[in-house]
C-alpha cells in the first residue's frame, strides 16, 4: 500500500479497538502511523503481529499522510490534517455534513471526492443502526423509542479510570471527587441529556425525519459495553418471526433468547447480541428487544474500518 494512513490518540480506547481490526482494510504496518500526545512519545504498541513506537501527533507531519483517523476530538490535529491536505476521518469533529455509515463491506456510502473531511456516526448510533436499518425495510418505523445504558468507557479512559478511583475509595471509606462525571459514578446511576447529534444522525442515516423518537441515557457504574433497551412501532403489523429472521441474518449479530450481558456476551467482541426480542400484547404493530455490545468495537471500530476500506479501494 502506497499511501499513509495516520491514527491519533493511539493508547486511547478506541483507537485500540480500531487497531485489532485496521488490517482487514489491507492496512500494514509499513503503511500506518500511530499518534498520541507527547508524553507518550517512543511508546510501542501492538499492529499486526508487530509494534509501532508512537508518535508526537503535535509536531509530526502529515504531508507524508493521505487519511488520517482521529478517533477523538481535537482542534489542532483537525486543522494540521485539512492544512496538509490529509482526508480526515472522525467521529469527534465538530460539523453539519451528514454522517457516514457503512453497515458491512457491499455498501456504498454517498461519498464525494471534494470533501476533505468525514464525520462518521458516534457509538451509540452505530451499534443501534444495524437493527434499525434491517427492521425498517420490513416494515416502516413509525415510533422509535430508546434508552442507553452507558459505561465508563465513553469518557475515555480517564472515565474509566474516575470509575475505578472512586470505587476503591468508597470501599475504603474515602471520599469519591468527580472530576469527569458530574457527581459520584461509583455505586450510582447518572441520567444524562441525550445530544441531539444522535437523534439527527439516527435521522439522517435511515432516511425518516417524520417517526416519532423518544430517547433517553443513564451513565452506569460499569467499566465497559453498552446496554440499549428499544420499543420500536410499525407502520403495520409485523409478525415477530419475521423480525427475528430479518435481525438473524445480519452480520455480526447475534439473536439469542435467553440473558445477555455485555461482560458474558460482548467483551472485546465485535459482534452485538440482541435479546428479550419479543412482541407486546395486542400491539401487533410494536417489537421491543435489547441490544448489548462493546461500543468501541462494534460501534466505532467496524465503521472506521469499513470506512477506511472503501476509501482505499474507492478513492484513494
């Protein structure tokens, strides 16, 4: 592979994630620069079989680079990318072009050869579009209604680690300080305000700005996955075995009848588990079921990957 694709914010969470499964878009080492801030400047990380030491993502230059992959937000590595002419990709940039997702490798995303830059769709949204895109073609989604059950990890790793931190002090009889979630995380349920980035992505990528949506999020106290619960009401009947064919026969999806959890079902996997599919009484109309993953993974990482292989093969 001739052209250079750059990760920044290589030791985070996501990047990880994005890492185990970069080399199933053909990307090699000799291809791939890792960044990160400079205090972790030389630091070696697993790629492929091999290691790759990190680099200072402020002062490396990016005129070397074709794509960079910038799993999470920061204004200056956005600007050095576009002033070098690099196609940046990123879930965490600030803007109002539609966002990108690509279900598995056989799609093909509205993609434009002029724009500089890719805003793909944020965790949540990616985990819930696979279901969503799959079930509105069986019949049309009249009500959508959602609530996310968020671990730690979607502060990062500083989440995790405030999670971590608090927890070992309340079981010591220390006080638990707050300073990446708004109160104590530790032994407590946090509601949350929904962004309204995620209700417009939902919007935007299945194409129906007219059903009703009703979502809602709580910050749990648990390290990593995401549990989302969904009430969804058809256009017209729906017959639950057809649901359950429809949602069986997607990739990396996996039906199953009984208890799910994301630790038993989900950890570090890049599939999603769906269970409690069922149909409400005398509501022949409506479905409900839960969707349990690793959001990293089968959230971020099969869509940045997936982008990133149709933009090799398509574009660049």
């Amino acid at each position: 592979m001739d052209h250079r694709i750059a990760l920044s914010h290589a030791s985070g969470i996501a990047a990880e994630a994005i890492l185990e499964k970069l080399p199933e878009a053909g990307v090699t080492k000799d291809s791939l620069i890792l960044l990160d801030h400079e205090s972790n400047l030389g630091k070696r990380v697993p790629f492929a079989g091999g290691n790759l030491s990190l680099q200072d993502q402020r002062s490396f230059d990016l005129s070397s680079c074709a794509l960079v992959l910038m799993p999470e937000a920061d204004v200056e590595l956005e600007s050095a990318a576009l002033h070098h002419g690099c196609l940046l990709v990123s879930h965490a940039i600030q803007s109002d072009i539609p966002p990108v997702f690509i279900v598995d490798k056989t799609a093909t995303p509205k993609i434009s050869y002029t724009q500089t830059s890719l805003r793909l769709a944020g965790p949540e949204v990616s985990c819930l579009l696979p279901a969503l895109i799959e079930l509105n073609r069986l019949s049309p989604i009249e009500q959508l209604n959602v609530t996310l059950l968020r671990s730690a990890e979607f502060h990062g790793k500083v989440g995790v680690d405030e999670l971590a931190s608090q927890t070992l002090n309340l079981l010591n009889s220390r006080a638990a300080e707050s300073s990446v979630f708004q109160q104590q995380i530790a032994f407590n349920l946090l509601p949350v305000i929904v962004a309204p980035l995620i209700e417009s992505d939902l919007r935007q990528i299945m194409g129906n700005n007219s059903y009703h949506m009703a979502l809602q999020s709580v910050n749990v106290p648990v390290f990593h996955g995401l549990v989302a619960a969904l009430q969804l009401r058809f256009e017209s009947s729906v017959n639950i075995d057809d649901c359950q064919g429809r949602l069986k026969g997607l990739e990396k999806v996996i039906v199953k009848k009984g208890p799910a959890s994301p630790i038993t079902d989900c950890n570090q996997s890049f599939s999603c588990v769906i269970s409690g599919l069922e149909q409400p009484l005398q509501q022949p109309s409506s479905v409900q079921f839960w969707v349990i993953s690793d959001p990293m993974r089968y959230g971020l990482a099969n869509n940045y990957v997936n982008v990133t292989d149709f933009l090799l093969k398509s574009f660049l």
